[in-house]
C-alpha cells in the first residue's frame, strides 16, 4: 500500500512579495484579521458529512480496501455519469465518480464477487 507524498513548494522571496502586492491591491479580498481566524469555522462544522465521508474515504485507502487508481474513460460515459448526478459540464464535482464506481460495484455482484487478485 503506498502513500501519497505531499510535496509543498515554497515561493521565493521576489514570488511572495509579489503575492502580497497583489493581496494589497485586490479590493474584493483582503488577509484575514485575528478577529477573523477566531471566529472561522472548522470543515467539520460547515460541512459534516463531508468530512465524516472524507475520514472514511481516508480509511478505507489506509486499511488498503481502496486504492488510487488512473482510469481512461470515453468522454461520452464520463458525461452520461455527470449528467446522471447533475454534475454536467467540464468542471463538474465528483459525484460522477461515486455513481461509477457503484456501477461497477453492482455489475460486479450480478456477476458473483471475484477471488483473491
């Protein structure tokens, strides 16, 4: 079972002065006050079902019943799926993905389950 290693990459000095200038400048946005981080609410608080599906998503990838995996899909089944979710168009969520995979779930036990890989 692999992990996914999380690779963070620092700006530079000139790259982060730049960031800040243009933070500054933006009038729709600005950084957040103490006030402001006081006050934020946690993912768990906004969205609990969420992250309780996160966590088990999460789970299940560490007690290896899941795994990543690269799937090339014909546009076509990708859009039938997105639109079955109301999720169509180019950018849309990740509810497709789970209706896949109960697809294949399904097929799979009309099939009877497969033995051990």
């Amino acid at each position: 079972m692999s992990k996914r290693k999380v690779r963070i990459v620092h700006p530079t000095p000139e790259e982060d002065e730049e960031i800040n200038r243009q933070v500054a400048e933006n009038p729709d946005e600005r950084e957040w006050t103490d006030e402001d981080w006081a006050n934020a609410k946690s993912t768990e608080e906004l969205f609990p079902e969420a992250a309780m599906a996160a966590r088990k998503r999460q789970a299940d990838l560490d007690a290896g019943r899941t795994e990543y995996i690269t799937l090339l899909l014909d546009r076509d089944t990708i859009n039938w799926f997105k639109v079955q979710t109301g999720e169509d168009g180019e950018t849309g969520g990740t509810k497709w993905m789970t209706l896949a995979e109960k697809t294949l779930q399904e097929h799979v036990r009309r099939q009877g389950k497969p033995g051990p890989a």
